[in-house]
C-alpha cells in the first residue's frame, strides 16, 4: 500500500464513510475505488483533487501532510469525529 492509499483509507475511516460512499463522490464504482484505496491502482491528480474537496482540504495538504498530520488535523478541525 503506498501512501496515497493509506491516507485515502484513513480519511474514509475517521469519517465513516463506507467505500460505496466515497465511489459514488469520485464517480466511480465502489470496486475501482477498492482497487485504488489498497494499492492495486494508482490514484490520479484527478482522484486525488475530488478526495480533498469530499474531506474538505486543499489537495498541497493531502499531498504533502503525513497520514498521522491528516488525522490529526481531522480530528482537531471536527470535534464531532473525536467522540
């Protein structure tokens, strides 16, 4: 799994949602968004832009944040999501 697909599965699990969700956002189907969120696709710019406007950040954060700083930012920026 490289890191892309790591912050992918992470956002996706500190908000609740399910895979079909997150799919449907991006306009593909629940199973090529499996195939990115596990490393067996990659995940275009293109992909990557649609993440960060569904998780609300600017694609330089996704990018360039750590999967641990993108939680952490999740969590503080969203109260609710830590309870």
């Amino acid at each position: 799994m490289n890191a892309f697909s790591l912050k992918a599965r992470k956002l996706r699990e500190i908000h609740g949602y399910p895979q079909e969700y997150v799919a449907f956002q991006m306009g593909i189907s629940q199973a090529a968004y499996s195939k990115k969120e596990s490393g067996r696709t990659q995940l275009s710019v293109d992909c990557l832009t649609k993440l960060a406007a569904l998780y609300q950040m600017s694609l330089l954060d996704l990018i360039s944040l750590s999967a641990q700083e993108l939680m952490l930012r999740c969590i503080r920026s969203d109260g609710s999501l830590a309870a």
